[in-house]
C-alpha cells in the first residue's frame, strides 16, 4: 500500500480508484478500506459501495460473479478515517450464494450492503434498446466543459470542477450544477475509467459499482432546476441497488442512461441503464436520495 500511496493521482487518476478498491484482509471476513489520499469532508458513497463489494467478493469461491446489490447508507462516511467491512456469510446453495456488509467507521455502520453471487449459466436473452444518442468521441468531458464555463464557476470550486478524474464523464446534454435551468428528468452520460484496469471481473465490477453513484441523484433533480450547489440544499443516497447482467470492461465507453419517474417528501427516485459501445445491457440500477431543501440553511 505504502507505493500506492506514493503515487501522483493527478498524473494517473484511474490509480486512485485502483487503489481505494484494494480493500486489506484484517481477520477472516474482516476488511479494511483505504482512505481517498487527499480527501476532504463526506466519503463518495461510490467508494462505500465499491469497496464493499471488494470485501464481500473476499469470503466467495472464484467461480461465483456478483449479479445483485442492494445498499443502504445510514451515515456520512468521514474521509479523515478509513472505513471497516464486516461481512457476513449468510447463504452458499447450489448455484447462489448471498454475503451481507456492515461498514463501519469509529464503531458506527455507516452502510449496510447485501450482494449476491451466481455461478455463471445461460438462459433465455432479451433487452432494452440502447438509446440513439451521439457518441463520445463527438462530446467534452466535465472538466473541459467547466473550464469553459470561465468566471460562472465560484473560484472556490474551480480546481474541484476542473481536476482529474478516475472515472471521464462526458454528458451527451451539458447540465451544470451552478446555474442549472428546469430540463426533463432524464441523462445520458458516457463514462469509463480514466486509464487501463485490467481483466479481473471482480475489479471491473467494483469500479462499475463505484461510477454508478455518479450523476444518478442528479436527475431526479432537473426539473426543479436544482443543485447540490444551491444554498440551503441538502442532497444525500439513502438507497442504491446495481444489477450486473454481463462481462464490465470499464476502461472502454459506457453509456449511463438514467431517468426519474417520481419526487416528493424531501426525497427523488432515479433508474438508471449500463449500456456497453456495442448497445448491450451490462447493468441496471435505481436509487432514492434525499433533496431536501433548508430554508435555515440557505441564509449567509
């Protein structure tokens, strides 16, 4: 870990992910994760989520792939500590097996997470279309897209919108969380790692599982023409879930295609389709999130 943590994320930024998703063996299905070298304030529940993963995949035979996993987050996670995963081991049948996480940090959950593993089989196909959308080679990611926003980005916030990224985003619809205008609940966003990954599945679906908390929140937010930017705003995951349906290289184009049906109670419900370059279905997702807004908070 130690050489990790000697490298310059910013030069290689796919590293960083690399390394926050190489979870340590404590004790028997017991397990550390490391820290966001560099860190500030929450912990991205992406790399809650991921590293979980990581450590519920530890206590399962090779031949079993994660295709299900259902999380709830209960704490904010604190950068300034890293994060323990216990994991229980609560079924292995013929073909399934199911582990439950608890995260914890300073002796409190922060996430309970349930994964469920399959041997791999065929079965009957069928899938939703890929939508008709222009590819990313046509498109700008999010850190050219904010540079060209110049002055409207708060200079408190322009090395956040600007710095590398493990994970390229490039939005076939620009929408900006500094001055976002009303739009229809629904994205469509290119992603992939920023670099090579490799060919383990359990690692390609763990980064899959870490980028599916990107941008999924937001569109249940876009017809109130909202942030998390604007003053008084209180925006949180709550509950996500990720079905994996096929082999993840997540160093290579992605199109995440997400759409909100529903929003009320301080809270917004968000859907969301993996699409690989060749239009197939490779995941599905959905998660509510709070988007609360506080009216004592939105002074000063």
């Amino acid at each position: 870990m130690t050489a990790m943590t000697e490298i310059n994320f910013d030069d290689a930024p796919v590293e960083r992910v690399l390394h926050l998703l190489k979870v340590e063996e404590l004790d028997v299905d017991l397990y550390r994760g490391p820290r966001n070298p560099g860190g500030k304030g929450r912990v991205f529940g992406g790399q809650v989520i991921g590293q979980a993963l990581m450590a519920a995949t530890g206590s399962v035979d090779h031949d079993r792939i994660c295709h299900s996993l259902h999380a709830y987050f209960m704490r904010a996670g604190d950068e300034n500590y890293p994060i323990i995963y216990r994991v229980e081991r609560d079924y292995d049948g013929g073909s399934f097996s199911n582990r439950r996480v608890i995260a914890m940090q300073r002796g409190k959950p922060i996430l309970n997470m349930t994964a469920s593993f399959q041997k791999q089989e065929s079965g009957f196909e069928h899938q939703a279309d890929m939508p008709d959308v222009p590819g990313p080679d046509e498109l700008l990611n999010e850190q050219q897209l904010a540079a060209s926003l110049g002055d409207a980005v708060p200079e408190r916030l322009r090395a956040f919108f600007t710095r590398p990224r493990p994970i390229e985003m490039r939005p076939v619809t620009p929408w900006t969380p500094v001055d976002p205008k009303p739009m229809p609940p629904v994205s469509h966003i290119w992603f992939r790692a920023a670099g090579p990954t490799g060919d383990d599945q359990i690692l390609q679906r763990a980064i899959l599982a870490y980028a599916s908390d990107m941008s999924l929140l937001g569109t249940c937010m876009k017809p109130h023409g909202i942030s998390w930017m604007k003053p008084g705003m209180q925006t949180a995951s709550l509950d996500h879930a990720v079905w994996l349906h096929g082999e993840v290289k997540a160093d290579e184009w992605m199109l995440y295609a997400t759409d909100s049906d529903w929003s009320g109670a301080g809270r917004g419900f968000n859907r969301g389709k993996i699409f690989n370059r060749k239009g197939e279905l490779i995941a599905s997702t959905a998660q509510e999130g709070l988007i609360r807004f506080r009216a004592d908070k939105a002074k000063g």
